[in-house]
C-alpha cells in the first residue's frame, strides 16, 4: 500500500508543478497591442488604423494595418482586416493582404496602387497616416 501512496503523492506534485508553471510562465503569442485610430466615421461604417504598426518601406510607402467595420456586422458582414501600403506623394493605396480573424491571412500578390475614388474611409486613413508619419521623422 505505501507504494500506492507514495505514486499518488508523486502524481500529486508533478500535478501541483505543473499548474503552478501554467499558471505563472507568461505564454508566447503573435498577437500585437494596437493603437488603434478611427478616421470619422461614413454610411457604410468605420475606418480605423493602427499606430503602433505604420512602417516605412523601401520604395518610400508606408505599410499599415487597418480595419473595417461594416455598419451592421453579421457572420456574413464582419470586421475586415487590410494590411496596405500608402503612397502619400501620390494619395494612393494598395491592399497588401486581407483578413477577417487575424491580419495577413491572404496575400495580394498583384495589388496594383488604386486611386482612393472619393472613398471618405481611405481618403481620411491615407491623409491621417501621411500626416502621423511626416510628424514622426
């Protein structure tokens, strides 16, 4: 019997351990803490972008993360995430990747620059950006 008890007290532990290291050991993720910026809002919904992940690119663009949120968000009509570049010389965009769950889950790889077509949402994104960007360096 005692070698019973003592497997159950060793069980018992290595359980006790094994809580405590889930407990307290600080769990790697990929999520990033955003900044987020709305731009004012238009009939269609709300624009915002993310400070915290405006980056230069080589070309001179600047790469964000942005997101949509439709007016009326269903299972169909949710959240979409744009990860874009911004050419503030020319007041253009062009959508990087596209997501709905997490930014990046699919890659553009033809995205052409688009004029932003008198679209209020991107017009206040490309303006906001070219003007956080330009105050930054």
């Amino acid at each position: 019997m005692s070698s019973v008890m003592n497997l159950n007290f060793i069980r018992n532990i290595c359980l006790s351990y094994l809580a405590l290291l889930i407990t307290f050991y600080p769990l790697k993720t990929n999520a990033l803490s955003h900044a987020w910026v709305a731009v004012p809002k238009s009939q269609d919904g709300e624009q915002l972008w993310d400070k915290s992940s405006v980056k230069k690119n080589q070309d001179g663009s600047i790469r964000v993360f942005s997101k949509f949120i439709p007016k009326s968000t269903t299972e169909i009509t949710q959240d979409i995430l744009y990860t874009m570049d911004i050419n503030c010389s020319r007041n253009s965009f062009r959508d990087v990747a596209v997501g709905a769950k997490e930014f990046n889950e699919f890659k553009n790889m033809d995205s052409e620059w688009k004029d932003p077509n008198g679209d209020n949402l991107i017009l206040d994104v490309i303006d906001q950006v070219c003007t956080f960007d330009s105050e930054d360096n």
